[in-house]
C-alpha cells in the first residue's frame, strides 16, 4: 500500500511539474493541443494538461536580423559592398509561429534581394549620399511583406556601402581637388574683399580731404568778403574826396611801378581820374620820373 501511494504522489507531481508553465513579461505563450492551436497565454503562471497539450514560447521584444554583406552592382557599374542591420517586433505570435517555416531567414534573404534592387536603382554617389532614402524605402518593403508573417519592421540601417579600392581612391582624389577648390575661392573671395575695403578707405579719405579743402576755402573767401565788406564800408562812411582817391591811386602804382619790369602799362580809367583833379600832373612826373630813370639805365 505504502508503495502504491509513493507511485501515485510521484505520478501527481510529475503530472503538477508539466501541467504548471510560468510565461515571463516580454512572452507568450501558444498552447496547442493534440496538435491544434487552442489559445494564447499572457505572462504568469500557466496551466496545460501534460500528455494533450504543448506550451510555445514566443519572445515580443525588439529583434534583430543581422543582414550578411553580399556584392551590390550600382546603376553606374560598380560593385559595392553592402551590408544592413533591421530591427523588428512580433505583434503576432500566432501568425509567426505557424505563417512563416523560419523568421530569421526569411527576413535575412527578404532584406538582400530589396537590397540590391535599391541599391541598383542608383548611382554610387547617389547611394552614398542617400542612406536615409534607402532605410526609410527598405524599411517600408520588409514592413508590408513581413505583415502576413505578424511582425512590424520599426527601422533598418545601413551598416556600410563600400565601394571598390580604385575607386575609393579616385573619389579621395577627387575630393582633395574640390577641396583645394574651394579654399582658392575662398581667398580669391577675401582678397577681394580687402581690395573693395581699401578702395572704399581711400575714396573716403580723398573726400575728406576734399571737403577739407572745400571748407577752407569757403572760409577764406568768406573772411575776404568780410575784409572788402568792412573796408567798403570803413571808405563809404568816410566819404573820401577826388583828390584823396588820386593820392592813394597813385601810391598803388608806386607799389607797382617798383619793381624789376622795364615797362608799366596804366590802366585806361587812369586818365579820366588825373585829367579831373588839377596839380595832379605835376605830382604824376615828381612820382614817375624816378621810376622811368630806372627803367632807362636798366634798359642801358
């Protein structure tokens, strides 16, 4: 009797040991029975009937499909070195359990063959210029071909495009030239620049100047019709008669007939103003007689 209870409490702890299942957070669980899918469970403590059903596991966390590198020809010719990385969820176990022989793979070989059709659509300075084009384009391919599989593609990267070493090597070239392009413009740009800067510093200069210039002589000017102006004025308010005119008329061409020229031209007014003013005539030859001594020995 005693080993008949140790047989069946062993038989009910076995049974106890496979019908409990513990499904963690990030999984569910897919429970069939005599090889029919019956249901799903959630996280937690599970319970099947050993023998008649089977638990499957199925993780819902983010994944990811390392894509292998495989030789792409681009549109132009040349071979590159392609190879990606895409990441994906389970949003239903169900479908990717029984949908799909093997995820991984299919997904693997999916992303090559997008890949290269991608990739042979462009140039190679267009494919390398346009990663982000050809992540959000893959990406959107795997998403609608992995639907049916009950997966969600939420983003793929490019790992690398590497193209040929002679061809590396030209574009290094190539780059250098624009390079050193670049920075002749650049300085043709500056030198420019400073020549611009020193012209607009000297046309400045040259009209301050100018207006310099400008105002001293307006000052000059204004100073001299000042000066008439006062001595106008000074000779209107002191009335001065004929005779005092001729006088000073006189002493000025004294002040010019002193000097190194041999002959002295009077202006024609001159006459009109000696003719009216009698004993002038005399005083004239008392005036001009030494000077035209002079100007006889010079002339000897």
């Amino acid at each position: 009797m005693v080993v008949l209870f140790s047989i069946v409490g062993f038989v009910i702890l076995v049974f106890a040991a496979n019908a409990i299942k513990i499904v963690r957070p990030w999984e569910k669980a897919l429970i069939e029975r005599l090889g029919k899918y019956q249901r799903t469970a959630g996280s937690g403590l599970t319970l099947i009937m050993p023998v008649l059903e089977r638990l499957m596991k199925v993780d819902m966390r983010e994944q990811v499909v390392d894509v292998p590198p495989q030789g792409v020809i681009t549109k132009d010719n040349v071979v590159v070195e392609v190879d990606a990385v895409v990441y994906y969820e389970v949003t239903d176990p169900v479908k990717v359990t029984y949908n799909v022989a093997d995820f991984y793979i299919a997904a693997t070989k999916l992303a090559q063959t997008n890949l290269r059709n991608l990739i042979g659509d462009l140039a190679l300075d267009e494919s390398l210029t346009s990663r982000e084009m050809i992540n959000t384009k893959l990406r959107q391919i795997l998403d609608d071909a992995t639907d049916k599989w009950g997966t969600k593609v939420t983003r793929v990267e490019l790992m690398r495009i590497d193209p040929p070493v002679d061809v590396t090597e030209a574009m290094h070239r190539q780059m250098k030239a624009e390079r050193e392009r670049r920075a002749m413009i650049l300085e043709a740009e500056g030198s420019k620049r400073a020549a611009i800067l020193k012209a607009e510093g000297e046309a400045e200069a040259i009209k301050k100047v100018a207006d310099a210039n400008k105002y001293k002589k307006l000052t000059v000017a204004k100073g001299e019709a000042e000066a008439i102006k006062t001595v106008y004025g000074a000779i209107h308010e002191g009335r001065p008669t004929n005779d005092l005119i001729a006088i000073k008329y006189l002493e000025a061409l004294e002040s010019i007939a002193d000097g190194k020229a041999t002959k002295v031209f009077l202006p024609y007014e001159a006459s009109g103003i000696l003719a009216s003013i009698g004993g002038i005539g005399e005083l004239l030859k008392e005036k001009l007689s030494p000077k035209k001594g002079k100007a006889k020995e010079k002339q000897a």
